[in-house]
C-alpha cells in the first residue's frame, strides 16, 4: 500500500500562494530571516528542524531536513542523538500531564 505521504507533494507546498501571494510572502521571508545564520549557526538550525519534524511527525519537513542534513554534513549519529532529545522531551511532556490526573482524581475524592 503506497504512502499517505507522497514526496513529490513536497513540491505542491507553495500552491498555498495562489489563494493569499502576500501571506505566503511574508510566511517565506520570516522562514528565511529564522533559518539564516544568527546566534545560531546554519548547521545547528537544520538540526532542530530535523529534530522538531519527527516530533511534530511532519513527513515532509522529515524528508526535507534529513536531506539538508546530509547535505551540510550532519552525522547520522548526530541526527540520531537529536531525534532522540526531541523525543524524550515529547515523553516527557506527556508524563507530565500525570498531574493533570491526580487534579482530577483529587477534585473527585
């Protein structure tokens, strides 16, 4: 069974544009401007978007920045090792929320 996600939607991602040029104008300009080097240098930002796509699950961005990754010289180690940061984050997040239940549990009792 063939993908949800095909990679070649990737190149649909600025038909957006036509309903709103200016939107997606600015949405370009102020990804651009983040993704420049700053108090981050260029590597390190592809390596945070790396990591937040596969805690978001955003196959696309996955795909994109797995690639740019590669690209700019990222270890598959390194990739690793940021992917699991963004994951146990995530967990722990959702460990967290335990405290949600016992508020709950509490306001019963």
């Amino acid at each position: 069974m063939p993908s949800y996600y095909l990679s070649e939607d990737l190149a649909r991602f600025g038909d957006i544009a036509k309903t709103n040029p200016r939107l997606f104008d600015l949405f370009l300009q102020w990804y651009s401007q983040t993704m420049e080097p700053g108090a981050l240098d260029g590597k390190t930002k592809k390596l945070i978007a790396y990591a937040v796509a596969n805690a978001i699950q955003e196959p696309y961005c996955i795909d994109s920045y797995a690639s740019s990754c590669a690209e700019a010289g990222i270890s598959p180690e390194e990739m690793a090792e940021a992917l699991n940061v963004a994951a146990v984050i995530r967990g722990g997040g959702t460990i967290a929320h335990w405290a949600q239940t016992l508020n709950t549990i509490e306001r019963k009792g």
